[in-house]
C-alpha cells in the first residue's frame, strides 16, 4: 500500500500528536503545504482547538463554540508579539507672536511636528499575567528602532 492507504481518517487524530502540538502555527501551515497528506494531518480540529483555547485565554477574548479552529485562529484580532508597530503621529505647535523670526518672516503662527512611535509589545507573562509594551518616541529610522527595541529585555527593566 501507498503511504496514505497505510492511513484511515479516524487515525488522524493519533497522528503525529507530540510533533504538531510542540511547533509554532507558522511552522505548521508551512508542514500543511507539503502534501496533500500532511496538509490532512494539520487541518484536523484537535491541532488547532487547543491552540485557539490559549490564544483566547491568554488575551482574555471569548472563545468561539466554532470547530473551523484553524480559520477561528487566523481570525482572531489580537496584538503580535514578534515585530514592532510604527504610528505616524503629528501636531500642530503654535508659534507665539515674536518668538521666531523665521515664522515671522513667512507669516506663520503654527507649524506641524511630526515624529514616529515605535512600540513593541511582548507577551504576556506566564506566572503572573503582566502584559508589557516598550515606546520609544524618537527621530530615528526604522532600522535602528528595530536594533533598540530587539536588544531590550523588558524583565530587566523592571
């Protein structure tokens, strides 16, 4: 017999349970596109039902009574905690009548600041539940936001 022929879709659920329960849900999808069979294999509900349970508990969101647990998981509107998120932010400064001479030369009475908030938002802790997000209000580029915030421990910086 073939490899799929060797198995039946009830078995599906013993299937590799120890291997697809200890791998990320990147890693997953990515094992899911390489045959049809391990597509099968990380389709089925008891893959995605637990993973859906902590997400939601983790994140204190309501837990859909859905089985679609795959779908329900990307789905689910809840903060990354693997990169950062860059606002653009801006305001208006007033200028005070003769406190600039540049901007009283161009008849100006306000001007626009604009900065960029960086903010990396980590996971939420295991033993105590805290939920911590680093800002860095800064002038700087991307990349070295980026530099910044990756090398900061947020438990050292309590």
């Amino acid at each position: 017999g073939s490899f799929q022929s060797g198995f039946s879709c009830g078995s599906t659920k013993l299937a590799l349970p120890g291997l697809l329960s200890c791998v990320d849900a990147y890693t997953l999808v990515r094992c899911g596109r390489l045959c049809r069979r391990s597509h099968a294999l990380t389709i089925v509900e008891h893959v995605w039902g637990p993973r859906v349970r902590k997400l939601c508990a983790t994140w204190g969101l309501a837990c859909p009574s859905t089985t679609a647990w795959q779908k329900q998981y990307f789905s689910l509107l809840r903060p990354r905690c693997d990169g950062i998120y860059v606002g653009e932010c801006r305001y208006v400064h007033r200028i005070r009548p003769g406190s600039s001479m540049e901007a009283k030369f161009m008849n100006r009475s306000h001007h626009w600041v604009e900065y960029r908030r960086y903010v990396r938002l980590c996971p939420p802790d295991l033993q105590d539940g805290a939920q911590l997000a680093m800002v860095l209000r800064d002038v700087c580029s991307y990349e070295v936001a980026a530099e910044v915030l990756g090398n900061l421990d947020p438990k050292a910086l309590l």
